[in-house]
C-alpha cells in the first residue's frame, strides 16, 4: 500500500472548518466533526464523499470546508429534511430543515461545494452510479432505515474507501447493529474503530480476512449494546446504567491523524 500523506496545513483547515462547523445546529460534537474532516482529507481512495442525513448542515459543513480545501469534488448531501424526531409536525405539517440547511451551508461559504438531493437515500441510491470514497450515514437510525442506507450505497464504495455510523455509541437501534453485522462481520472491511459516537471501518475486500480477528474483537464488545437499544424505546434506570457500562467497555477515544493513519496505512496482520 502507498503511504499516506497527512497534509502539513491539516491541523489548521479542521480548525478553521469547526469553527464555521460549531455554528450549525445539530449533534456532532467537536471531536467527532475533526474525526470527519479527517477521514474526508485522508481516505486514500478516490472518488465522491456521500453524507446521508444532513439536518441543518452541520457535518455538511466541515465535509465541505475539508473538501473545498483539498479539491475533492463536491459532497453529496441527501436528506429529505423532514425528519419526524428532528421537527415538529404537530405544529407545523410541513415542517422542512432545508432552508436552514441551505442557510448554513451559505453562510459557511461552501454552497458551491455542497450537491444537495432533497430525497430518501433510497431514491437517490437507485441511480447512483458513480464510485464512492467516503460514506457518511447519518440518516434513519432504526434498524431498517441504517441497513437500507448502506446497502443502497455499499455497492459504490472504492477500495480503501471508508464507511462510518453517526450515533453507533448512542442509544438508537439502527447504526450499532448494521455496523457489527454488516460491517464487522464482513471480511470485505479492513481497519475499524469507534470515535466518541461514530463507528467507520476501511473496506479492504481483498484482505479483509486478515483483520477478522481484530474487528470481531471490537464486535463482541459492540453487540453487546444491541440488546438494549433494539426496541428502539428511552432507556431508563438500571438498563440505562447497565448500557452505559457496556458503552464504556467499547474503546471510542479521539484519534489523532498520525495514529489513524498508522491503522489504515499498515499492511494486513500475518
């Protein structure tokens, strides 16, 4: 595998991006948003960075500031902006978050970097046809809408391209259990981890075998948050607690650059 190059100005565009970045409404933390810019700036495959479940515009925000630095082509941004749990539709049926999406993305200066589908994954999936570096899946979180955002897209992915779950390490049934079955259980993927809430791995079909004892090391520490979260209901009390417990017991610190592409960029375990 060729080596990858941080770039020397890194450290200063994620710092610049979280900066328009932390303006925007929504649910990404500042570690969690770095994370993104990283794997937007480093991923060592080419082709389109594809976010699913843009909200207000907040990860579209630094996946653009990263890629508008860096020459990456536009993001694709697909969400239908009318979220059932994000806005009220009691009050207002019609309640849409593309305005405020198209605002932030606006005042950020990116507009001409963002591609936006106001659609289902699903729609835009059918026909998609152009090869995939990076794909961010934000979207429905239960377990049906997560499976149908990867598998609509999955096919797409380039090799060395990488796939990350927002919200794996929170309490939804949806991204936790597609990522350990589909992703931690596939020997297509290489590389895997968790950063605070995100779960990504590296797609490596040719060498996903080697890794297998690895990701199915972090698998049996994940799976065990699925039982809790299935159902799809607020924990509370003592299975609160006892998630919380088996969340800690899954290693999701922040990664640095270097360390991260130390895991992606070595070659297959013996």
């Amino acid at each position: 595998m060729a080596t990858i190059k941080i770039p020397a100005d890194l450290d200063a565009v994620l710092n610049k991006a979280w900066e328009e970045t932390r303006k925007v409404p929504g649910h990404l933390g500042e570690n969690e948003a770095r994370f993104l810019g990283l794997l937007a700036a480093c991923v060592p495959a080419k082709g389109a960075i594809v976010e699913i479940g843009s909200f207000k515009g907040r990860s579209t925000v630094m996946l653009a500031n990263v890629a508008s630095r860096y020459s990456l082509g536009p993001v694709v941004a697909i969400d239908p902006h009318n979220s059932p749990i994000l806005l009220n539709h009691e009050a207002n049926p019609g309640a849409s978050s593309y305005r405020d999406f198209l605002d932030s993305i606006f005042a950020a200066g990116v507009s001409n970097h963002v591609e936006s589908h106001v659609a289902y994954s699903t729609d835009v999936a059918s026909s998609w046809n152009r090869p995939i570096r990076l794909l961010w899946i934000d979207g429905d979180h239960s377990y049906g809408g997560a499976k149908k955002d990867l598998d609509g897209f999955f096919p797409h992915l380039v090799r060395l391209g990488v796939v990350a779950f927002h919200d794996a390490l929170n309490a939804f049934p949806g991204p936790i259990r597609v990522f350990v079955e589909d992703v931690l259980g596939s020997d297509r993927f290489g590389p895997a981890g968790f950063v605070h809430s995100i779960a990504w791995a590296q797609f490596r079909p040719e060498e996903g075998h080697a890794f297998r004892e690895k990701r199915s090391s972090l698998a049996r520490r994940a799976s065990r948050l699925i039982p809790f979260v299935e159902s799809g209901n607020e924990l509370h009390g003592m299975a609160k607690r006892r998630y919380k417990f088996n969340r800690f017991r899954v290693p999701h610190s922040a990664i640095d650059p270097g360390h991260w592409v130390s895991l992606v960029d070595s070659p297959p375990p013996r």
